[in-house]
C-alpha cells in the first residue's frame, strides 16, 4: 500500500556558541523530539481540488478554464468523433487513495457544451488505520449542455473507509448521464465485503428543484449497514438519465428498450429500470464479473445514445 508522507526539511543540530566561536558551556542540550511513527496518520492524506470550465465557443466544446492540485492531473480533450464533445480523463496518478485523502470535483458545462467524462482505471481506496477517504463532486449542466458521466468503478480494499458525495444541478434543457459503480473488493484476493464502511450519495436537481436522490451506507461487519441481496454479487451500479425537456413518451420508450437487455443474462446480471419523479429513467444494475458491468455500460449507453440524439457509440481511449 503507498504511503505518502510530507518530506520534512532537515537543518544542522546547533550547540551554544560564544562570540568567540567557542562552545559557551552553560546551555544545556534541547531535548529530542519524538519522531513521528513510520506509518503516522498525521502523515498521510491529501487535500486535491479539480476545478473544471467547458464552453461551445463554436463547433467544439474547449476547456475555458482550469485549475488542479495533487494529486489531481489534467490532460487535453480529446475528440473521438465529429460532434465536438471533450472528452476529458479523470487523472489521479497517485495511484488510488489513503486515510486522510479529500478529493473534490468542481466541474461547470456553459451553454450547449457536451463532456465525455471518464477515467484511465478504477478508483482504488487502500486500507486505513482510522481516517477516511473521501470524494466530493459538484456539477453543473447549463442549459442544453450534455454531460456524460462514465467514470471507471471504484474498488474498496480490506478495511477501506470511503464516502462520495456527488451533486449535479441541471439547467433548463441540460441533459446528465451518469454512471456510478462499486466492486466488492478486491474479488481474487478475497476481500469482498471486507471494507469497513462506504458511503455514498447522489443528488440530482433539476431547473424546476425537484431532484433525485440515492444515498446509502453500507458496513458489511453490522446489522445495520449489512449489503443485504447483494451479497450474492460482485459489482452494483447506478445509471441515471436525466432531462426536462424530453417528452414523457421517449423516457417510456427508452424504459421499454432497457428492460431487454438488463435479462439477457440471467444469473450473471440482476438488473430493473423505472422512471423516476424527474423526467428521466434510474438503472439499477448488479453483476457477477467486471466483463458483465463493462458490457452492460457499453449496451445501456449506446441504447441512450440512439435514443436521444440518433448518434452512434464511441471507443473510449484510457491513454
């Protein structure tokens, strides 16, 4: 497990000196400081802010401004395809994060603007002596701005403590995809459902205030927090789809084109589809093996996709 530590400055030890240069003789030795442990939490966790601008000047949307500390990195757009959306990485070269991490996401699309967000791998959450860690994300979707949110799933190790808070505010006309998922653990090493706590919450407020909300604790080693029917499986997700200004009829027939492909695969997938009380529709998905949760991603989004805007999907670069 990486442990990063703030690198302490060392200077000389200094003695009592007379003008002369000698030793005075009559000043007694400063007592030594207790070193830190080798693994001390005070040591350990970061504080890094990623702040994000989008703008559709003309035919691309660009990044207008930008702004990002450690362990946050920020790579250029990239343009997969003839529609001008920025497709922008999440970068966190760190590796994953430890006890003490604060991460936050402060992310604005201005008119019209369409963002491809997603990541290089998933999100690893290593194992803490106390301290949690945590992610918090707040978005904005001006009007007619497009925001695809498919982030990779994140990863709780044994005895991981993690708490995610992601808000979006939509405008009038503003469109959000999102796409949120967990592991078990990490599954070969036999550590599912060995985190000591996660939790998680997703708000989605529209232009009228009316908003969507999940929000779970799970605490596999109590009563209270236990993972219940999802014992059985190895990855849960949450795709949401979200906008005021589709007709109730396409959110129906999206529902309708859903509902299929979350029972093509009985006993490797256990999924349902609805519409929510924003105008939109909530995907609730449970898998058996990373495979299955990458494909039915790739199946549910391309569905979206041609429904809403006729457009075809794209191959996500991770590089």
């Amino acid at each position: 497990m990486p442990i990063r530590e703030r690198q302490q400055k060392r200077t000389p030890r200094k003695t009592g000196t007379s003008s002369q240069g000698k030793p005075s003789g009559n000043r007694k030795p400063s007592p030594k400081k207790k070193s830190p442990g080798r693994f001390a939490t005070e040591l350990v966790g970061r504080v890094g802010e990623l702040r994000l601008d989008y703008a559709k000047p003309d035919r691309r949307t660009i990044i207008s401004h930008s702004y990002f500390t450690t362990p946050w990195k920020l790579l250029p757009p990239i343009y997969l395809d003839d529609t001008g959306t920025a497709y922008t990485l999440l970068v966190n070269p760190s590796g994953g994060l430890v006890g003490g991490d604060r991460l936050s996401i402060d992310m604005n699309l201005n008119r019209d603007a369409h963002v491809l967000i997603s990541s290089p791998s998933a999100n690893r959450v290593y194992r803490t002596e106390g301290k949690i860690s945590e992610q918090h994300i707040n978005i904005t979707v001006g009007s007619g701005a497009i925001l695809e949110w498919l982030p990779e799933h994140t990863i709780p190790f044994a005895g991981s403590r993690f708490r995610q808070i992601l808000h979006a505010t939509l405008a009038p006309g503003a469109t959000l995809l999102l796409w949120d998922a967990v592991a078990s653990g990490r599954i070969a090493r036999e550590e599912r459902w060995a985190f000591t706590d996660l939790e998680n919450e997703i708000r989605i407020t529209t232009a009228s205030g009316s908003s969507l909300l999940e929000r779970y604790v799970l605490d596999p080693a109590s009563d209270l927090g236990c993972v219940g029917l999802a014992d059985e499986w190895n990855y849960v997700a949450s795709f949401y789809v979200v906008n005021d200004a589709v007709a109730p009829e396409v959110w129906s027939r999206l529902e309708s084109k859903i509902a299929p492909i979350l029972d093509e695969r009985p006993g490797h997938v256990l999924g349902g589809v609805s519409t929510p009380t924003v105008p939109g529709v909530a995907v609730k998905l449970l898998t058996q093996t990373a495979p299955d949760l990458i494909d039915m991603l790739d199946a549910l989004w391309a569905t979206i996709r041609e429904e809403l805007w006729n457009l075809p999907p794209v191959s996500l670069r991770k590089y």
